[in-house]
C-alpha cells in the first residue's frame, strides 16, 4: 500500500471512531428551519451526511479526472507508436536509396576504371610501337652506317 493510501485509511478509521464514540451526541434532534417550515432533525446526522456526499461527490471527481489521464495518455501512446512506426519507415527508405547510390557510385566507379585501364593498355601499346619503331630505326641506321655491334 502507498503511503498515501495508509494515511487516508488511517484518518478514515479516526473518523469513523470519533462518530462511533459520539453517537448519542450526534443523533440528538434539533430544529432545523427550511425557510417554510421547521423539522425536527439531529445535526449530526444531517453534518456526516452531508460529508459522505461531499466526499463521494470528490471520489467520483477523481475517478473522472483519473479516466481522462488515463484516456489521454493511451492517446499519447498511441500517437507516439504511429510516429514510431513512421520514423522507422523513412530510416528504411532512406537505408535503401543510400544503398542504391552506393551501388550506383561502384558500377560508375567500374566503369571508369575499366575505361582508364584500357587508355593505359592502349597507352602502353603505342609506346611499346614507338620504341619498337625507334630500336628498328635505329638498327637500320647502324646498318646503312655499316657498322656492327660489338
């Protein structure tokens, strides 16, 4: 039990000894004037009545208060599921465009490769004919010279 609900139980249980050990007091009849008329009624009665009303009437306040608090907070609940669920959405979308881009950036990125490999092929080819071109033009001169390597 709360400690709240210890305190009220306790006061609950003064209240209810003090009416038990005051009954006689409490039932003795007075004459209570209603503006037309005039009854013949004991106030005590008439004042813990009149406390048992103020009290439910505050209790079933509380309960109201409650179940709106609770109403609310299942809406709150709710809504924050939704967002949730929506957020984790967007990161997932968000997770496979980044994935396609990726994809996309390593297909160019092999395509580039590729055409920079077969410029160098074709770069190291044509160097390869110029020396080979250079080598043969030289051997011809060394043969039109008529000189022999040693």
């Amino acid at each position: 039990m709360r400690i709240r609900s210890l305190f009220l139980l306790i006061v609950l249980l003064l209240v209810a000894g003090f009416l038990a050990f005051n009954w006689q007091a409490i039932t003795v009849p007075v004459k209570f004037s209603l503006l037309l008329t005039t009854i013949d009624v004991p106030v005590g009665l008439v004042m813990v009545v009149v406390l048992v009303l103020v009290v439910a009437s505050f209790g079933g306040y509380l309960l109201w208060s409650q179940a709106e608090t609770l109403s609310a907070t299942r809406r709150h609940a709710a809504e924050l599921r939704a967002q949730r669920t929506l957020a984790e959405q967007a990161e997932s979308s968000r997770l496979s465009e980044l994935r396609a881009l990726i994809h996309g950036e390593f297909a160019q990125f092999g395509a580039r490769m590729a055409h920079t490999e077969e410029l160098l092929r074709t770069e190291i080819r044509d160097q390869g004919n110029a020396i080979a071109a250079s080598i043969g033009e030289l051997d011809d001169r060394l043969h039109r010279t008529g000189g022999d390597l040693p």
